[in-house]
C-alpha cells in the first residue's frame, strides 16, 4: 500500500478495453491493481483520474508527507487546488487535515533533531497536547544518554504517541462521503490482489 501512495504525485493508468459508454481504469498497488469502471456520458476520464487520487486504495498523504517534505508539501498544494464535487467535500477536508498534521509532524520532528531542544517535542497540535498526553515519552527523551537513543525515542515512542492522539480525534476515512461519490456519478471500483507465483525451479525443490 505505501508504494501506491506515491501515486499522488505520479499516477499512472493502464487502459483497459470495455464496451460502448463503458470506461475502464486500472492503477497498480503494491498488493495488485485497483480498477475504476465508469460511465462516460456520466463523467470524463480526465475528471476521473484527477479525483482518484482522493480514493481510500489510494490516498496515503501520511506516508507521503514522511517520504519527502517538499513532496508532501506540494500534495498538499495540490489537494488545496483540487475541484471536487460536493460529495467529496468530507473527503477533502479529511485529507487535508491528515496531511496538513503528518508534515506538522515531521517538521516537528527534524527541528528536535537540528537543535536538540526537547521543548520542540512539547509544542501543541490543535487539541493535541503532547506534553500532556506523551509526557512520560519525552521525559525519557530529555533522559537518553545518547543522540542514537533519542533517535530511537522520538521516531517510535514519540512519533506513534502524538500520531495516535491525533487519529483519534480525526477519526475515519470518511467512507460514506466516498461511496456517495461513486453511486452519484455511476463509477464501480473493485481492488484485485495479485498473489505473486513462486518461480518453477522452486515449487519443483518443494
């Protein structure tokens, strides 16, 4: 899944071939291949391929923010930019939350790293309070003997800590909003894992 985050930045299709009317997309995933069928009397394959990018198979904005700043950066500007019908409005918003806060996050992050001050790691985040709600976490943090030790600290204990307080509050991919969008504008997904094949030499060892 990760591999296919990327895909908001540079997503890729295969065409496929389907009937008269009928319209057919296929994005590859790490698991296998997601596909989009879809009407185009109803919508167009450009206005389908700029929203795909907002699909829960697809949209990994978090993982995305933590490959590359400028990377996540950019997604975000994208987001912002993006024309969407009002059915995707809950999606938009969610997204742009989940992004907006996972850079926060590491910004937050490599600041502690270029200057050492703990007091980076206390900073709020909306109604996340980490010095409240990972206190312990930080405290171990400030107590580490060693640049390594706290490396380990901050992007495990410290990084899952505040992560978790925020999705709490988040909540869910709004998936009814998602589906909503599908069933008004006549689009059918279906997700195929691909289970890969041993090579022959090795199922014959067996």
């Amino acid at each position: 899944m990760r591999r296919a985050l990327l895909g908001l930045l540079a997503l890729l299709a295969l065409p496929a071939a389907a009937g008269a009317g009928q319209q057919r997309l296929v994005f590859p995933t790490l698991l296998g291949e997601y596909h989009l069928a879809f009407d185009d009397a109803r919508t167009s394959e450009a206005d389908v391929r700029a929203l795909v990018v907002l699909s829960p198979h697809l949209a990994g904005w978090n993982s995305l923010a933590r490959v590359n700043l400028d990377r996540g950066g950019a997604a975000l500007t994208q987001l912002r930019g993006l024309r969407t019908p009002t059915e995707l409005e809950p999606v938009v918003t969610w997204l742009q939350r989940s992004l907006t806060f996972s850079l926060w996050l590491e910004e937050a992050k490599l600041e502690f790293f270029r200057t050492a001050d703990v007091a980076v790691l206390r900073q709020r985040y909306e109604d996340v309070d980490p010095a409240r709600d990972c206190g312990s976490v930080i405290n171990d943090i400030a107590r580490a003997g060693s640049p390594d030790a706290q490396f380990d600290l901050v992007v495990l204990r410290w990084h899952n800590c505040v992560n978790n307080q925020f999705r709490r509050k988040l909540g869910e991919y709004p998936m009814p909003a998602w589906n909503k969008f599908l069933s008004a504008w006549r689009i059918n997904e279906r997700v195929v894992e691909i289970i890969p094949t041993a090579p022959r030499d090795e199922l014959q060892s067996r």
